[in-house]
C-alpha cells in the first residue's frame, strides 16, 4: 500500500477513478430516492467498488446502462 501512496501517477489514477465512481453512485442514488445507499456511498470509501456493486444490482433500472454506452 506504501508504493501506491509514494507514486503520484497511481493515487491520482486511483483517485479520479473512485471519485468517478463515487460521483455517479451518489447521483442515481438520489435521483431514485434511496437514502440508505447514499449515505452508504457517501460515507465508505471502497475505491469504487461499492459503487459499482449499487449501480450493477440495486440502483432502479431505467436504462442506465444503454444511455451511458451510447455516449
């Protein structure tokens, strides 16, 4: 974990990709109304991976997935 955090390239990498993350599950969490799994995100910090867990199985479908692929 200390070579992570002593390379610059890596933890700005790691950075921008959970705030991405993290950014697109706090907003379907809020646009569907679910303030359990937005306080989950808000508060735990999983690199990404709780996001993605909520945006895959739990946030309401509404074709997400097929808007954000035909960007």
């Amino acid at each position: 974990m200390e070579q992570i955090i002593s390379n610059p390239v890596v933890f700005t990498a790691l950075i921008i990709w959970s705030l991405a993350w993290k950014g697109l599950g706090l907003w379907r969490a809020a646009k569907n109304n679910q303030k359990y799994w937005f306080v989950a995100i808000m508060v735990i910090n999983a690199v990404g991976i709780l996001e993605i867990i909520y945006l895959g199985w739990f946030a309401k479908k509404d074709r997400f997935w097929e808007r954000l692929l035909r960007r």
